[in-house]
C-alpha cells in the first residue's frame, strides 16, 4: 500500500449517510412536484418519470456536490 492510500481511506458508511440525508429531502420534492400533474397516472407510471429525474438530479448534483462538500469527512485520516 502506498503512503497515500494508507494516509486517507474513503468511507463508505459515511458516504451512504450523506447520501441519504441528501436523497430523502430530493424524493420528497419531486413527489411533492409530480404527484399533484399526475393524480390520475397509475403508480408505474409515477415511477416511470420519478426514478430518471432522481437518478440524473443525484448523477450530475447531489453525489459530486457531496464528494466535494465532506471530502475531509468522507477521507479520513488512518
């Protein structure tokens, strides 16, 4: 092992933690968002526009935003 990868190790308890903590408030508002355009749409098809938008939104903002945000937090020093 090399004295940079001995010096900082990735977490990935913490990394999930985060991760929840950003993806709960997300599904919350898109649910908030879709469910009143879609009242008459079966649940499939909820989902079926629900999981791309969260999926992308987490993609492209909310994992990169939190690598960056916690970095020191997500690597710890050993």
């Amino acid at each position: 092992m090399t004295s940079t990868a001995a010096a900082s190790r990735f977490s990935r308890p913490r990394f999930a933690l985060l991760v929840l903590a950003g993806v709960y408030p997300l599904i919350t508002a898109i649910l908030y968002a879709v469910f009143p355009l879609t009242e008459e749409w079966e649940i499939w098809q909820r989902t079926l526009v629900i999981a791309p938008l969260t999926v992308s939104i987490m993609i492209w903002g909310l994992i990169p935003g939190v690598q960056k945000t916690f970095r020191g937090f997500l690597n710890p020093a050993q």
